[in-house]
C-alpha cells in the first residue's frame, strides 16, 4: 500500500510507524499548509489526514478532489461537504471519530443497554471523556458518538445525554459510559493505553478501503460490518 501522510504529527508518526511494520510504503508527508498535487494521485493508494480541525475540511477536500481515497481522523469539524464531494465524485473515503476496535464495541454494547433499560426511565445515562491537555476540541467526536448511540436505543422523550469533558496531561483517551439507577450503577469503559491502537485502526480501515473501493464514503462500522460478515462466512457450520 503507498501511502501519503497529510500533518506529520503524533499520530501521523504513529501510522508511519504501523505501515513501516507492514512493509507499505510512505510516498510524502504533507504539512499543514502544504497541498497535495496531481503527482500525490499517481504516486499513492490512499492518503491518511490526521491534523487539526481549522485544517481538515480543505485538507481532505484537495484529496478528494485529486481522486485519493481518503482516512480522516481528524474531530472537530464538520465532514458533511467532504462526505458529499465524496458521493459526487466516487471517491472513496472514511472518516471517523476513532479507530479502536474496543471502542466500535463499547458503542454497541452502550446501545444495547441503553435500549434494555428504556422500560426503566429511572435509569440515567452519561459520558465522561478524558484526554491529553493538547486536544483540542470537547467534547471529544467519540463522546458524541456514544451520546448519539445511546440517544438513538433509549425511550422517546429521554433527556439529552449529558457529556462531561476533562483535558489533562498525556492521556491518550478514556471514555465511561454510566447507567444510574436508584440502586445500582452499570458503567461501560473504555481507556486507551496508547496512540497505537488508533493507528493500527485506521491503517487496516485503509488497506479495506484501498481493497475494495467503495464509490463514494464509508464510515469505521462499515469496515466492522465487512469483516464481521467475512468472517461468518469462513465460520464452519
């Protein structure tokens, strides 16, 4: 897979160091400011945009625009525009939120509580989000996400799912979801222990998307989804 990689920093590090350990290739490293050119699309399958939210809409509309499929991690900003130009031009491309596998399934599980316990609406549900003081936005794309999931399963007429976030030190990403009833609390956490787990996530999204090609965007569940059904398949019955 020949990559480019657009905002060298911690994670554009850390997927370097992911694709360097599968053998694929990093064809340029875009900084912030720099824009990606008609040679990028010759040269590379894919391109990983992981920068900042002022940078993004444009970062990954001149990819898309280019015809590079695309892996944005970036939170913070809207990607609807580049959702549509994707759809309108056929070029694949992902962005998500998160790319951890724990928190594809802590999602589903949240939902799925969120949706036994909407008989009970004694039960109220929250998020708690911590991450590394240098993150910029809150809260997080993974809170509202959660919100989101858990908003979606509950009973009509549930309050607004409170989010509360905290930015302190190093801390690569903690997410608690909590159910408290008058008696008892369930809670569903996930931490992240480091950045790797993020870019391992989103090199094998990429080697997916370079694979299969979707005309037009994806999203992290649709990957999941993919390899869910793929292994069922190879299951034995």
């Amino acid at each position: 897979m020949r990559a480019l990689l657009v905002g060298p920093g911690k994670m554009g590090r850390a997927i370097a160091g992911v694709l360097a350990s599968r053998g694929d290739q990093i064809v340029r490293e875009i900084d912030i400011g720099d824009a990606p050119t008609p040679a990028d699309r010759a040269g590379s399958d894919v391109a990983f945009e992981f920068t900042v939210p002022d940078a993004a809409a444009a970062n990954v509309v001149a990819l898309l625009a280019l015809g590079i499929p695309t892996v944005s991690g970036t939170t913070g900003w809207d990607p609807e525009p580049a959702r549509r130009l994707s759809a309108e031009r056929g070029v694949p491309f992902l962005h998500a939120a998160n790319f951890s596998l724990g928190i594809a399934a802590a999602r589903r599980a949240s939902a799925l509580v969120a949706r036994l316990l909407s008989p009970f609406p004694a039960y109220e549900a929250g998020v708690l989000e911590r991450h590394h003081s240098a993150k910029k936005d809150a809260p997080s794309g993974t809170a509202k996400l959660l919100a989101a999931d858990i908003a979606g399963a509950a009973a009509a007429g549930t309050a607004a799912i409170p989010i509360v976030s905290l930015r302190q030190g190093g801390n690569p990403g903690e997410h608690a979801v909590f159910f408290e009833g008058p008696d008892e609390s369930l809670e569903i956490v996930h931490r992240a222990r480091s950045r790797m787990l993020f870019a391992s996530g989103a090199v094998a999204a990429a080697a997916w998307l370079v694979t299969e090609l979707p005309r037009g965007p994806v999203s992290f569940d649709d990957f999941l989804d993919a390899l869910l059904a793929t292994a069922s398949r190879r299951s034995p019955k």
